[in-house]
C-alpha cells in the first residue's frame, strides 16, 4: 500500500500473487464455460439431427433457435420474442417444454432440466439417449 498523506490519497498496489491468482480462476472459469458449449452444442447437433433438421444449425447463433422453433412447432417469428426482455424467458420455457414434448418426455422433469443449469445434460441425454423424436408438439 502506498499512502500519500499530502493529499490523503491512498493506492493499493496489485501483487504478483494475486495477479496469478485472478489469471488461474478466470482461465477456470474460461475452460468451463468452453466445456458447457461445447456440450450443449453437442446434444442439440443430435437433437436436430434426430428432428430431421441439420446438425451443424446448432452452431449458428439466432439460426439454432429458428430450427429449434420449427422442430418444437412453433412460428418462425417466434425468434423475435427472444429479443424482448422477460417475455424472451417465458418462450424459453413454453419452447423447452414443447422439445421435451416432442421427444415424448415428461413435462416437468424435463422441461425443467432444460432450462437450469443441467441444459447441457438435457440436450446431451436427448440427443445421444433412446428418445426418437415424435414430431412438433406444438401442432397437436
């Protein structure tokens, strides 16, 4: 700590130690938050596969949530209620839970489970699990 008492300042000087510290729990947290996309990117390249859809739209950002609304039955222009604060978390729910629908899964359980945390195991258990997909919920 440096004080400068002509001026009342006082400025804390970063050590080297927490300098190190900072860097190993960022790049932590950077290979987890890597690990979680990589995995949800895996399931949902396998549900969309089993949906008939293409794998690879689970990579484009905007374009995967279109062919998520149209395996699940929903309008195209449903994409643009994502982009409305709160009203966006209330389709997240209404789509998961129609995925879980038409994949023949509970509501509850596993609309939940792909919504919190666990989405990645949601997709992953979905797409590489037994589960065939059973058409568009939304339309029956």
């Amino acid at each position: 700590m440096l004080h400068l008492p002509a001026w009342g300042i006082v400025l804390f000087q970063q050590s080297a130690d927490d300098a190190a510290a900072a860097g190993l729990f960022g790049g932590i947290g950077g290979f987890i938050g890597l690990v979680f996309a990589v995995l949800v990117i895996a399931g949902l390249w396998k549900v969309f596969s089993k949906a008939g859809q293409p794998g690879w739209a689970a990579i484009i950002p905007l374009y995967n949530i279109y062919v998520l609304l149209k395996i699940v039955g929903r309008p195209g222009w449903w994409l643009l209620l994502f982009f409305i604060p709160f009203v966006n978390l209330i389709i997240a729910i209404i789509v998961n839970i129609d995925l879980a629908k038409s994949f023949g899964k509970s509501v509850f359980v596993w609309g939940i489970l792909l919504l919190t945390i666990f989405s990645a195991i949601g997709y992953i258990l979905l797409g590489f699990g037994g589960s065939t997909y059973q058409g568009p919920a939304a339309r029956s």
